[in-house]
C-alpha cells in the first residue's frame, strides 16, 4: 500500500484458479478495481497446495500480469485460506476489572481477544481468526460493542477459525517465491461475506455459501454475528 493513494492487492489460490486483483480505496472508502487476472490451477487439490512450483508459476504469471494491467507494483498481498483442513469452533472469556466506575476500554477488549489467542489447540494446528460475536458485561447480555460501558466483568463469547500450520505455511511460501510479502490470510468464506452481503442480510439471518472448483464454503450469520463457518 503507498500512502498517498491506498492499494490493496489480494491472491485467491484457488483449485481451478488462481486470481490476483488490485485495487484502491475511492473518496466512499468502496474498493476500486483497478486490475483483475487469472490463471490455471494443476497444483492445488481441495484448497490445498500439493505442488509448489506448478501454484508458483501460476501465481507468478498473474501477478506479473495484473502489475502490468494496474501499473501498480505492490509487494505484499491478502491470501484467501480455504479447503478441508479449516475448523471452526465457539469459545467463551472473560476478565475481572478493578473498578465498576471505569469505562470499558479499547485495550481490555484487545487483551480478550488476545486471551483466546492462547487457547489449546491440536499439534500441528493454528489459529486464523477470532472473531468476537457479542459480549456481555456483567448481567448486561447480547452487547455489541462495550466500550464505554461501566461494569466489574468483561465477557464474550467467540468464534474461532482453525487451519493446519503446514497448509498455511505452503500458501505462505508459495507467495514468499515470487518475492511478494504476506499482509495477512483471510479465511474465504469471510472475505466473501465482507464482500457481497449487506449488514440487513446479516441481520435478518444469511448463509453464505462459495461453491468453489474443489471445496465449497460456507459462512451462517444471524442478527449481524457470525454463526457458523
């Protein structure tokens, strides 16, 4: 990303394809596409990198092409995870604040979040996202946002994104020989959500479903919380 003019560039390694876009923020804050390209997948098997140097030709041959199609030179890159190795699953915490009187702040919902960082996990397994659905503050349930609020205990409840170190890793390496940089890995079926459904569908209730060449995702929200992935 330059500052003056704020790119995003993203690759989705796909079973069939892989894409690499660009684009840029406008004056709405919407994403501009600025340039799109495709190429043929032989190395990727369910969502998963079988073969290195196939997925990084590929790779490769789009980034050049959609740097030449954009203009736009960038080095580092948002990469869809998707495929069989992914789990999700609920987690609830919690912490216990000195004063009643004191506002809720940024930094104690950071260090929840943290917390669930370290949960136990299987060997060879890693997190990729936690996402907060709602929080509750003292007796206060289905909380939004609680920054701001007055209360002794800070609660939420989680939805936790699973996927298999070496899985990422490969994504991650196949990346790193094209000489392009990692910003960060964004489960499929969430970047997809963040991209087509509107806050009242998430509200209303929606499953998103992204019926891909070799694995299909889905992502469930109801009243504007992830439910299910």
């Amino acid at each position: 990303m330059s500052s003056k003019e704020q790119y995003v560039a993203a690759i989705d390694i796909g079973t069939t394809k892989i894409v690499a876009i660009v684009g840029r923020k406008n004056e709405n804050g919407k994403i501009e596409i600025l340039g799109l390209s495709k190429a043929l997948s032989k190395g990727v098997k369910r969502g998963v990198v079988m073969n290195i140097e196939e997925t990084v030709n590929a790779i490769q041959t789009t980034v050049e092409d959609v740097q030449k199609r954009s203009g736009i030179m960038f080095s580092e890159v948002f990469v869809g995870i998707a495929g069989q190795h992914i789990k999700s699953m609920k987690n609830r915490g919690y912490i216990l604040r000195d004063s009643y009187e004191d506002e809720i702040r940024k930094e104690e919902v950071f260090r929840l979040i943290e917390d669930m960082h370290k949960i136990h996990i299987d060997i060879g397994e890693e997190i990729i996202h936690v996402i907060p659905q709602n929080f509750i503050v003292d007796n206060e349930t289905g909380v939004k946002s609680p920054i701001g609020m007055c209360g002794r205990r800070l609660e939420a409840n989680f939805h936790i994104v699973i996927g298999q170190v070496a899985a990422a890793k490969n994504i991650e390496k196949c990346i790193r020989k094209v000489n392009l940089s990692v910003k960060d890995m964004i489960l499929e079926p969430l970047a997809s959500s963040d991209a087509v459904l509107t806050d009242d569908e998430k509200e209303a209730g929606v499953a998103l479903v992204d019926i891909g060449g070799g694995t299909t995702d889905l992502a469930v929200y109801y009243d504007n919380i992830i439910r299910h992935t």
